[in-house]
C-alpha cells in the first residue's frame, strides 16, 4: 500500500526554482551526490521528504506525482498484473531509493517511489 506522496518538478534553471519553492512553501534541497545526475531533493521546514528537483529533459516534462511504496519490485509487478504499464523500470538513486515510472489503465503516468538511504 502507499504510504505517502511525493513529487519531481522538472527545471529549466536549478537555481530560480529553488529560489522559487524556498519563498514558496519553504523548502530547503541538497544535490543527490551521483555523478552525472542534477537532481536535488526537496525537504519541508519540518524535514520531511517532499519529492525532487531535476533538470528538465525536454519540453513535454512535467511534475509527476511519486507514491511512496514499502517494496517497489512488488508494486512494479502489481502493476503490470493489473493491466497498467512500466514506462521506465526501477532506478536507484544513491543515497536515497529506487523509483520506476508507470501508467495505469486509463494513461494516466504516475511514479513509484521506494526510500532506501543504502541504495547504491
């Protein structure tokens, strides 16, 4: 079952999103330490995980809503078994998980999103 809810908002410019969502809401991001990744994470005033900043990749990226899972490889097969789709299969991000993208049965794309500070 999920847990939670988090999302990942694509940028153009790092730097005034951040400035952006820190006026906003209040929210502090780090730089995931991996090579060749400009991700950060997105953290609350009160620290709780709240999604992702990322280099925007292209002109149809948009925000994506990530549902927090307990074990993404079950979930990933779920999906499938319930006739949905795994758009990009699990990734690990160092440090922080694993995440997949996916769409359901109507089309509509969501992401999982499993934490794990081990992951490598």
């Amino acid at each position: 079952m999920p847990h939670g809810v988090t999302i990942d908002i694509p940028t153009d410019d790092p730097e005034r999103a951040k400035g952006f969502y820190n006026g906003l809401f209040g929210w502090a991001m780090e730089k995931v330490p991996a090579p060749n990744m400009d991700y950060w994470t997105i953290r609350s005033p009160d620290g709780e995980h709240v999604g992702g900043l990322l280099r925007r990749g292209g002109p149809d990226e948009y925000p994506l809503n990530f549902f927090t899972v307990t074990n993404i490889d079950d979930q990933i097969n779920r999906v499938e078994a319930l006739g949905g789709r795994v758009m990009i299969p699990k990734i690990t991000i160092p440090h922080a998980g694993y995440r997949a993208q996916c769409s359901d049965t109507e089309g509509n794309v969501f992401g999982l999103w499993q934490n794990d500070h081990s992951a490598r």
